[in-house]
C-alpha cells in the first residue's frame, strides 16, 4: 500500500504506479497491465504547506544512485522532465515536482517567495524519506535550487543550473511578469496569447511536439502564473550561488551567461561553468542522452 503522506488522485494519476520510498524499501500499488514498467512515469502527490503537490517520479528500486531532484521554471511543470525520467529511472530515482501554483498541485493563498518555494520542495523530498539529492535546475528554478541547498543543506549533494531566458544576477527579467498569461478573457484571446508566447521559446524540435503538451499546464492557472518570476526577479541568484558549500555546475547555453552579471562568477573546484550552446527550453526532451551523460559523470570526472 502507499504511504499516507504519498496519496492518489485517481482521477488525474489515472492508475499509475505510485511508489513512496527509495531503493528497497519502496512501496507500490500495482499498475494496471496495460501500463508499461519500462516506459511509464509514476505520478502522485504529497501533502505540504501549500495544500497538495503534485510530483513525477521514476523509482530505480535496485540503484545506490544518488537521486535526482528536477525543479522546473515559471509557468512549466515537472512535465518538462517527463522523457528525462523515463529514460533515467532505470539507473537512479528521478523526482520531479510541479512546484506550488504550478501543473497539478495546489494553488497557495498568497504569493510565495523563493524561500517559501525552496521549503515546500524541501517538505516534497521529506515527505519521500529521500536521502541527499543532486539538483537539476532550470529558469527560475536556479534560484528556487540555491535556496534549497543553503536552507537545507543536508537534502543538497550538488546542484547542476541551467539559467536559460537570459537570466541575469540583478532584478531585471527578460519576460516581465506583466508579461505572462494570467487573465482569463470571455473571448479566449488569453488562450491565443499564451499559445504565441509558448511557441516563441525553446528549441525548434521541442516547440513543435513536447511543447503541445505543456502549454496546458502554462495556462492551467492563469491568475497566479506571474507568481514565480515575480518573485525569481528580486533574486539575485549569482550572489546567492557564492554562499553555496555543495558542487556547482553552471551550464552556459548562450542565452544566458553572457550577460551582465556573470563574470562576477568565479570557477573553482567545486564550481564550474561549462558551454552547451544551443540549450533552450525543452533541452531536456530534446537532448535527453546529453543531460544524461552529463549528470552522469558530474562531480566525478569531467563534463
């Protein structure tokens, strides 16, 4: 049986295999036959502050793999690493949450700040029993990861950022959150604007198929979507990034560590910079086997 704090919404998890628990103490309820154990991703939900959260996780029952922890960018959802945890998951525990406000969990009362989102990602991995995690980030995301390895540092092994949007070490954001889709019009013209944004961003391959399946979650809630860049605007993530003890590797896609700001980073031998020219949103879709191979061999030997 699943544990208590790792709970079913039958009618969005559609029977799925939920487990709770790494390695070999997992717990499962039975996934119907016509699920397939090499290619599906469980789904589920934990209870926390904001109400529930909503999470993908593939469970590699038999890997002494450090886990995986995915934190996605504003207004995404945990589906953007959907491909990345069903081809990972045979090797080490992939989790990947739809952070608060976000895809399929919970709505908060009020606007979270990057403290509060780093919390409630830290109550996900307790709510799991997780051991120490690496951290995949994406967007805003970076922000909500380094904040999650100086709060709680006993979760954090290493952290890999991936900035993208052209994110800088101030306050500006190139997507304004006066930018984003959050009000919904009787005409469902907001539908239209959303769907024009989405498609502007990412990678040509990913737009024109993975991207079909995240718009939904893009304007799944339209009023509070501008949330998270708000509150990832005031962050100054490089400076935070330099008070962080765990291994760092930046990846520098083109679009986001040439600008203003990032020479202040300074790489060491516990924090690194390494190019990937070309990573844009949906990378991980796209260029699945590369982040694999990546997250693979960091911090151990050279990426």
């Amino acid at each position: 049986m699943s544990s208590p704090r790792f709970r079913r919404r039958d009618a969005l998890v559609g029977g799925l295999t939920v487990m709770a628990g790494f390695g070999a103490s997992a717990r499962t309820v039975a996934a119907p036959s016509s699920c397939s154990a090499m290619t599906s991703v469980s789904r589920g939900y934990v209870q926390g502050r904001y109400g529930q959260i909503h999470l993908r996780l593939g469970n590699a029952v038999d890997s002494n793999a450090t886990p995986l922890l995915c934190i996605h960018g504003f207004p995404d959802s945990g589906r953007i690493f959907e491909q990345l945890v069903r081809q990972l998951q045979s090797r080490r525990t992939v989790i990947a949450p739809d952070l608060p406000g976000c895809g399929n969990s919970d709505v908060p009362q009020s606007r979270p700040d990057i403290a509060d989102y780093a919390d409630a990602v830290a109550e996900v991995l307790e709510s799991l029993r997780a051991p120490t995690v690496d951290v995949l980030a994406l967007a805003e995301g970076t922000s909500i990861a380094i904040e999650l390895a100086q709060r709680h540092p006993h979760l954090v092994r290493t952290l890999v950022l991936v900035p993208l949007s052209g994110r800088r070490g101030d306050s500006e954001s190139p997507w304004p959150p006066e930018d984003y889709p959050r009000l919904a019009t009787p005409d469902g013209r907001y539908l239209t604007v959303a769907w024009r944004w989405h498609m502007s961003r990412g990678m040509q391959q990913w737009r024109e198929t993975a991207a079909r399946n995240q718009y939904p979650d893009v304007v799944r809630h339209p009023r509070n979507s501008w949330w998270g860049p708000a509150s990832a605007a005031g962050h100054d993530w490089l400076t935070a990034m330099g008070r962080v003890d765990q291994p760092v590797l930046l990846i520098e896609t083109g679009e986001d560590t040439s600008a203003p700001g990032t020479p202040n980073f300074q790489p060491t031998a516990d924090a690194r910079i390494v190019a990937r020219p070309g990573w844009q949103h949906g990378f991980p879709d796209v260029r699945t086997t590369e982040v694999i191979e990546l997250l693979t061999n960091w911090p151990e030997s050279d990426v």
